[in-house]
C-alpha cells in the first residue's frame, strides 16, 4: 500500500506528464496554424504578383499560344522589341509557376484547406497550366526544369481525364470567340 508522499509523488509526476504533453499538442497545434497562415500569404502574394505583372504587360496574355522552343532563342541571344515582348511572356510564365508550385506544395504538405484547394486554388491552378500548355508541353516530359509537384499534377490530371492539348485550344477558341 501506498502511503500519502507516495501518491503524492505520483500525482506531481503524472500531472507533470499531463500537462506537458497538453502543451506540446497546443504548440504543435499554433506552429501548424502559423505554417498555414504563412503558406496562405506566400500563396496570395505570390498570385498578386502575377496578376500585377499581367497588368503591367498585357501583351503576354497572346503569346501564350504563340510559344514554342525556338522562343528561348529569341530570348537569350536577340536585342529586339520582339525578344523584349518574349523575355515578358517567360517572366510571366515564371510567375505562374511560383504560384503554382506554392499551391501543389501547400496541397501536398496539407497547408492549404481542402475545401480552399478544391474551390478556389485547383481550378486556378489548371487555368494557368492549360493557359501555358505549349510552354509546358514543349519542356515535358523530362524537363529538370520543372518541378516534380507540376509534372505530379499534369499526370494525375490526364490520368483523370483532362486533355491538356485539347483544353488549351478550347480556351484559345473562346478567347477567339470573345474578341
């Protein structure tokens, strides 16, 4: 039998094992929320870069189609207003790619809500993927230059149905349409 220091003991001891481990799933718990708070402003920042960039340069809405592999040419070796308008469209491109690479990490690290990825973040995500489709289509499938989240997305897209190619002409045609 246990006298009273005994019980005593024990009872400091498990509410010192108590309380520690509460305060360990708060920390853990308010660091999560502060990855995800920090996750969601890289997000917004970096697709409020984008949208400002495409205001600044609007001409890179057009040559998205236009793109093919010969363009890196133009833009590494020519000085001209046409190189200008290209090295635009490849910033642009770069934009798109940091912003979607922040979404896919944060969907794959569960940063970002699945309810906010689903709704709001996937279908921007392929907007900007099918808008590119002949930048990316031009670098896949064996690009290191592309990171493994985007080629992930693209094959998990296609294996679910979704024709890049043929996606990124129906835009084409409703832009066409509208103009």
């Amino acid at each position: 039998m246990l006298d009273v220091n005994q019980w005593l003991t024990l009872f400091v001891g498990l509410s010192g094992v108590l309380s520690s481990a509460v305060i360990a799933v708060l920390a853990y718990s308010l660091n999560r929320q502060a990855h995800r708070a920090q996750a969601d402003r890289a997000i917004s920042e970096s697709y409020n870069r984008l949208v400002d960039f495409r205001t600044e340069h609007p001409e890179v809405m057009r040559l998205s189609r236009l793109w093919k592999l010969h363009r890196f040419t133009t833009i590494y070796t020519e000085a001209s207003e046409e190189a200008e308008s290209w090295i635009h469209y490849y910033t642009y491109v770069e934009l798109g790619v940091s912003f979607v690479n922040a979404v896919l990490y944060g969907q794959k690290t569960h940063l970002l809500d699945r309810h906010a990825y689903e709704g709001h973040y996937e279908p921007l995500v392929k907007l900007i993927l099918t808008e590119h489709h002949p930048f990316f289509v031009s670098l896949l499938p064996a690009s290191p230059y592309i990171s493994s989240y985007i080629k992930n997305f693209i094959a998990d897209q296609e294996r679910k149905g979704w024709s890049w190619g043929d996606r990124h002409l129906a835009l084409v045609e409703m832009i066409s349409k509208t103009s």
